[in-house]
C-alpha cells in the first residue's frame, strides 16, 4: 500500500508536474486514505473493495478520531485524489478493475467569486502609493500587476525579474502544472512595475545574495507568499477598505471587471490561466447578477 501510495504521488510530482500546494493536498489526503484502509486491514490496493471507497467518503464528511468533518469541497478533492491512485493502479497493472470508479464526490455549493468595484480597487492602490521607498515602490508594483494582470499570488511571488518585458508591455507567468503564459500588463501596472525596477528593486537586492527574483524582501530575499498577504492587509487597512481581502480578490475583481467591460469570457480564460472555460464561466454569473440588480433598479416595470 504505501510503495502505491508513493509512486502515484512520484507520478503527479514528476509526470503530471502538478503544483507544490497541489500536491501537498494530495499528499494529505492519499495519507489520511491510507490510514483509513490499514484500520480496514488493507494491506494492499488489490484488497480494496468499492465499499471501503465509499465508506472513506463517508469518513470525510462525518470526521473520526484524528480529523473534523470536511466541507464538501475539500471532501470532494480528496475523493479526486483516491480516483486517480485507483486510475494510475490499474493503468500500471497493480489491479485489474477500478474499484473507485462509481464513487462520486459530493457536489460542492456554487459559489460566487468575491470581487471589489472599481473605485474600490483604485482606492486600495492609492493607497500603497506612499513614497519612493523601495519597500513602497515594491507595494505599489505587487497590487498593480496583481490587478493588472489576474495573476495568482503565487505565480506573482514566483516571477523573475526577466519575466518581465518592459518593451512589449508583457509578463511570462508560470501557473499550475508549470505551464506558461504570456499575459499583457495594463499601464498604470507596467509604469508602477517601471519604478520599481529602476528606483526600487536595485536597493533591496543590494542587500541580499542578488537571486533573480522580481519581487524581494528587505533582506534580498524572494517575497514570500504570507508578506504578500500582510502587504495587501496593511494597505486594505490604510485605504479604509473594509472586509476580508486576500490577493485572490485582485485575481476576482480582474475577471469581473474584464467581463463587465465586455470581454469575451474565453479571453478571460486565458488571461487567468484556466485549463477549461467551465472555471472561467463562474465569473459571468457575477456580472448576470449584477446586470439583474440594475434593471430592477432603473427599469418601469422592473417590479410589480
């Protein structure tokens, strides 16, 4: 069971190239299965039956005696990820029939991307305008391509300094699965990005071993994932922007506000990265509700 466990985990790290976040969650969860089989007295995946399939399913959303019940969407993850050791066990010859095969995972609620307006997006971005600083420049750079790009905060953090094309207005983004995109950078995003590289950046890498990375710390270093979010919550917080803002709000409200600008969604799906239209589409229930809100606020007989 876990030389199973192990070179399925080897295939989605080595073959498949999924993320390090992804499969990390992966991991968690194919352990807390394994676990769940060894109480069963499975030795091995050959002895697994549909029932011990389901019955883990059960587990997850009623909990045990090491871990809380888990909401439908985390539960219906890891029932993606015991499906693909079953797939991936009978694609090696371990097994003969996936015995996963009929287990669906519970159906997660919809819902709907949290995005900012406009005036708020800009207010927050006023706000990290603080000063020539290099710390501040990096601020003011950091939210900019956020929002001018759609990019998540770990594709942003991940970005080297050459990634950027200053000429053609461009950045290269390394997303899930290590896949590439080239995703144009708006202006107020690339002056932003400009000041940074010139007047900011050079200090701070002065201080540290000179890594290629594009955003760093004080000390030189690469900008880590949590000073990110402390930078976006510090000037959340200045710009008087109330609720629980993350970097995925950017990544929302850039979406949104391409849709209601009249984007076409496929588009969208590139620019953010999506490997199918169906995660994209999500955004244009947003703007559907939003264009409802507003006619039955201007139009006569809106109400009855």
């Amino acid at each position: 069971m876990t030389r199973g466990l192990r070179g399925y985990l080897d295939h989605l790290a080595i073959e498949r190239g999924l993320a390090t976040n992804t499969l990390s969650s992966y991991r968690r969860d194919l352990h807390r299965y394994g676990r769940h089989l060894a109480l069963s007295g499975r030795a091995a995946l050959s002895d697994v039956t549909e029932d011990d399939v389901a019955g883990f399913l059960t587990s997850l959303r009623v909990g045990d005696d090491l871990h809380a019940p888990l909401s439908a969407t985390s539960a219906a993850r890891a029932v993606v990820a015991v499906r693909g050791l079953h797939r991936f066990a009978v694609q090696e010859g371990w097994v003969i029939d996936d015995v996963s095969a009929r287990i669906r995972p519970p159906s997660p609620p919809r819902r709907l991307p949290k995005a900012i307006a406009v005036d708020s997006v800009e207010a927050l971005l006023e706000a990290a305008n603080l000063d020539d600083e290099p710390r501040s420049l990096r601020d003011r750079a950091l939210l900019e391509l956020l929002y001018g790009t759609g990019a998540r905060i770990s594709e942003a953090i991940g970005l080297a300094a050459d990634d950027v094309d200053r000429s053609s207005g461009t950045i290269r983004v390394t997303g899930k699965g290590s896949k590439q995109r080239v995703v144009p950078i708006g202006s107020y995003a690339l002056a932003a990005l400009d000041a940074y590289l010139v007047r900011g950046r050079p200090t701070l890498a002065a201080q540290g071993p000179g890594i290629s990375a594009l955003f760093l710390n004080a000390r030189g270093g690469r900008l880590s994932r949590q000073s990110a979010w402390t930078i976006l919550r510090t000037v959340a917080d200045r710009a008087g922007l109330a609720g629980d803002l993350s970097p995925h709000t950017l990544r929302h409200s850039f979406a949104t506000h391409l849709l209601d600008g009249g984007a076409d969604v496929r588009v969208v799906q590139e620019l953010l990265g999506h490997a199918s239209v169906t995660t994209t589409q999500v955004y244009t229930l947003v703007t559907v509700d939003r264009l409802r809100e507003v006619y039955a606020a201007s139009h006569p007989r809106a109400l009855g």
